[in-house]
C-alpha cells in the first residue's frame, strides 16, 4: 500500500477483521483480552465495591470495556454483586419529545427504566433460568410491551395509548423491588447497575434527569455505576457528583510513571503482531495515543497496514491522520448541536496555538533535557462561556485538565496538556536531521520543567474571547442565520422558525450522506423512497420495506440496516 494512502478505520477493520470498539467485541474477546493490572484492577474494585461511581474518560479510554468485563466477572464469581449492564447511548433520539410534550422527562425516565428491566430480566434468565421473575407478573407490563415502548421512543415519536400505560407502570420504587428481587434469585446480596454512555452532554434537560434517576435508584443494596466525559460538570441543582459518589479516573496520564507498561500490556493481549512494530516506533505510538487505548490500538493496526515503507514517513503520516481524525470528531460538535458552533471554532483556535506555543517551547528546551506539555491560563480568564468552550476540548480528549497551580496570591493557573499526537504531528520533539522516533522517545523520556508556559486567554484566542456565546440554530429551510434569539420567521424566506433537535437534524440527513452504502443500495433505496435517514428510521419493519427493492435479499437489507444505524448512534453520541 502506498505509504501516503490515507488509512479510516473502516479501512482497517475491513483488512483485518480486527475490532477496536468494547462494545462490539464478543464474550470470549472480552475474557481473554482484557488487562487486569495496576489501573485497570483500581477500576474493576471501584466498579464492583458499594457506592456510587463515575467514571470519567474520553471516548476509548476503556470505560465500556471495563464495565463489559466487571459484568463478566461478576457472572462468574458467586459472591460478586449482581451486576447489570445497560448503555444509554440512544438518549437523543428522544430529544424531540422535549419540544412537543410536556411530560417528555417522564417518558424519558420510562426509557431508561425499561432499559434497565428488560436488561435485568435478560441477566436472570441467563443466571437463574428457572426463577419465574416475568415482568408481566411483577410489573404488569410484558416483555413485548417493553420492547414496543423503547423502540417507539427510540425512533423520537410519541407512545400510542397501550405504550402510554407500560410507561406509567414503570415506576422507580416498583423497579428498585424488582431489581432486589432479581437480586436473590441469583443468590446475590446487592447489585450494580453498570450505566454506559451516561454523559448525555448534548441535551443539559436529559443529562439532568438522568442523574436524577440516578441518584433514586441509589440505595444501600443497589449502586450505580455511571461512565461520563471529563468536563462533564452539570449534574443539575439536585445531585451533587462530590457527595452523591466518587469519580474515577478511566483516563491514565500520559506522564504516569506507568504509562507505557500499561499500553504495553494492552497491546500484548490486543494486538498479537505489536512484536513486528519497532520498539521506538511502538512507543512513539503509545504516547501519541494519549492514554486511550482504543487510539493505540488504531494506531498500530494503521502502521502496519502500512510497515513496508519508510518507517519514518510512515509514522509521521499515520500519527497527523490520528490528529487530523480527533480534530473532526471536535468539530463534529458543532454538526449536532449547532449552538455550540463559536464555541467549538474558537476551541480550535485555542488548542492550535496551545499546541504552537509548546512546540516553541519543547524547540528551546532541546538543548536544556527537559520538556514541557503544559499550558498555564489565569483562572480570572476563564468565565462561565470559557469554561464551557474548554470543557468541550477536554470531553472531546483534545486536551486534558490537570490540577490548577498557584503562583502567588490572585495567580492561580488552569492547567491544560494538548492532545500529545498533536505535538508529535507539529514535531515539537524532533531537533536537527536524523532518528525521528529515537529522537521523539527521548524528548519524552526527559523530566518536565517545573512551571507550565503561561498564556492569558486573548494572547491565545485574541479578539475572540470577548465573544464567546452560544449561537442561535439557523432556518431549517434556507440554513439562513437567525438575527435574534426572539425571531419568529426567517428574514430570507419568511420559513417559521422552530428549535430543532440534534435527533430531527440527523433524520433529515440524505440517506447518501451515510459512509459505506454502494451506489447499488442508495438506488435501492431510492426506489422504495428512502431518500433520508429519518425515512428509514422511521419504518416499524425497515427489512421488509427494503427486501421489496429489486436484488435485496434478506442479507443486504440487514448490511444497510445495521450500516444505517450505527451512523445514527455515532452522530448522536
């Protein structure tokens, strides 16, 4: 392959069969490719002991792969708790309900209940087969009719009248009972509630009532486990994440002194071939991974997609595709929830100059054998929108939050590491010509100095800091921006106005806009008028729509089905 072909991860996985997300990997992957030492073992405890947990990362640092196994672990071994795995990565499909009901926090609240059940019941079967714990017997409401009202809200539209009462019976007493009851007939003492994907960070009324669920369903016998962003702060005015719980580090440092044993270790049960990745490159790769394990393992499958030209360009070319790929994860905020548009620009100008000012500062450093990866801002910079702006670069792990550092009285720093693929991509470790990987190992190897580089917030953004504000979502007909928050028409083509959902903006999405369907499906498609993601969406029984094209069979309605979906549930998530 040409060493300047550029690598996605379909691409990869394509070529390998080799699958780096958690939530897709098998039983059998989880138990035999799952590290369980030093951080990973703090987790597992944190995750099985009593007591409320967050557990903060971002995406692919390992928090849906350690939740999967503890699930494991725990059907395993008697006298673990009764653990119960449950991800909530659909909530915004339900975000349409908030605009035309007025009860839609309670339909939520149903939504996440059911979930819960219908997991519970799944897990019982599978543990005590013979205990008669039917839904329909202990709360009046079938497994059916659990599955008709997640799917229904699930697809953003209202309940009928029979899902309207299988919502109103779901209960958080009634379903507390249960989850005890499930409890005992496993022969378990308590239980853990393994919530994933619960930072519903795109939907501040949701992410509210979520935790306000959450913070019911803790009781001395039952704890909730739930894996959220760091940054992620608003938990809303009822439950306090400091005293309801205790947050739990998913996201290891890339300067921990264990740093490189641990993606090690990772690598050694992930990826059988990492003996063919020379030791340096390998490294270099480690720390341009940025403590997500899922990054590393990407990063490695790209190098060797691509090992029989020169290693150097090669590993230059695969670390800036790796930067490049989080870049666009970032923006992509900014694609669902347009509101966040200024503040996801500007974000990005930040970090490009954080990263710029640290590249001048690791080139002058060169000679002095140490480094620098910190980037001090005054506390007095950052307002309430500032903050908000660099929460969005830390949830999205193009930066991550140290602990802020005091340089006198009224000078306290915020302090801040840019992504270290960034810095690799802009060459703040390579000084001179020659041993790019060895030369990038030993800048890294080096101590860091004592105090971050200090910006203020306008040398970094300018101009710009003085307007940060959320912005107002443009005209659905014409894409025209709005000229005030109190507009009720379009000033360009008169279109009333309305607050669409980041759920109602994906359905209206053209159906080609989805990566991975031929030009033969897209026509299939056509023919049956499924020109957009919601048409499809939207169908009680998509396949058999979709058979009814001309050279469907039943395998390629399921391909764009699944296809279909799994684009959906990466731009809601």
């Amino acid at each position: 392959m040409d060493e300047n072909t550029t690598i996605d991860q379909a691409t990869i996985e394509d070529a390998t069969g080799f699958e780096e997300r958690a939530d897709q990997l098998s039983v059998s992957e989880l138990r035999g490719e799952t590290v369980v030492e030093d951080i990973f073992d703090q987790i597992r405890r944190e995750l099985i002991t009593r007591g409320l947990v967050l557990l903060e990362g971002p995406r692919g640092c390992g928090k849906t792969h350690m939740m999967r196994y503890v699930e494991l672990v725990c059907e395993d071994e008697i006298n673990k708790p009764f653990a119960v795995y449950v991800s909530f990565n659909r909530y915004l499909r339900l975000e349409p309900l908030l605009g035309i009901r007025t009860d839609a926090l309670n339909l939520f609240q149903s939504w996440a209940l059911a979930l819960l059940v219908r997991a519970t019941h799944e897990k019982v079967r599978q543990l005590a087969p013979a205990a008669d714990l039917d839904p329909e017997r202990l709360l009046n409401v079938t497994s059916e009719q659990l599955d008709l009202l997640i799917a229904r809200l699930e697809r953003g539209q209202q309940p009928n009248q029979e899902e309207e009462l299988t919502a109103e019976s779901l209960r958080v007493e009634v379903v507390i009972s249960y989850l005890r009851l499930a409890a005992a007939a496993c022969g378990r003492r308590r239980t853990v509630l393994l919530l994933d994907d619960a930072a519903l960070t795109l939907s501040r009324d949701l992410l509210i009532e979520f935790f306000d669920l959450v913070r019911v369903l803790k009781t001395h016998d039952i704890s909730p486990k739930a894996s959220v962003y760091p940054g992620t702060t608003e938990y809303g005015p009822r439950f306090h994440a400091d005293h309801e719980g205790r947050r739990v580090a998913a996201w290891l440092p890339v300067d921990d002194p264990r740093y490189l044993n641990v993606m090690r270790n990772i690598a050694a049960v992930r990826f059988h071939d990492v003996g063919d990745v020379p030791a340096e490159v390998n490294t270099v790769l480690m720390y341009a991974a940025f403590g997500v394990p899922r990054a590393y393992l990407t990063l490695l499958r790209a190098w060797q997609l691509r090992k029989g030209g020169n290693p150097q360009a090669v590993l230059n070319e695969v670390v800036r595709e790796h930067r490049d790929a989080r870049l666009a994860e970032y923006r992509s905020l900014a694609a669902k929830l347009p509101t966040l548009a200024t503040l996801v620009r500007t974000g990005e100008k930040l970090f490009d100059e954080a990263v710029a000012s640290l590249v001048k500062q690791n080139r002058e450093l060169a000679d002095q054998n140490e480094k620098q990866l910190l980037l001090g801002v005054p506390s007095a910079d950052l307002s309430p929108m500032a903050q908000r702006m660099m929460n969005l670069l830390n949830e999205a792990g193009l930066v991550r939050q140290e602990s802020p550092v005091s340089h006198g009285e009224n000078r306290v720093y915020m302090r801040f590491m840019p992504h270290l693929g960034a810095l690799i991509a802009a060459r703040a470790f390579e000084s001179g010509k020659g041993g790019g990987s060895r030369r990038i190992v030993e800048a890294l190897s080096r101590p860091s100095t004592k105090h971050p580089v200090r910006r203020s917030l306008k040398n970094l953004i300018g101009d710009l800091v003085g307007d940060l504000h959320l912005d107002e979502p443009p005209c659905q007909n014409c894409t025209a921006q709005r000229l005030s928050p109190n507009q009720k028409f379009c000033h360009v083509c008169g279109h009333k106005l309305l607050d669409e959902s980041t759920f109602e903006r994906c359905m209206r999405l053209p159906i080609d806009e989805v990566p991975g369907l031929s030009d033969f499906k897209l026509a299939r498609l056509r023919e049956q008028e499924i020109t957009t993601i919601g048409a499809l969406v939207a169908l009680s029984d998509p396949g058999t729509a979709i058979r009814r094209a001309r050279g469907m069979g039943p395998q390629r309605a399921a391909q764009v089905i699944d296809t279909v979906h799994q684009y959906v549930d990466e731009f809601l998530s």
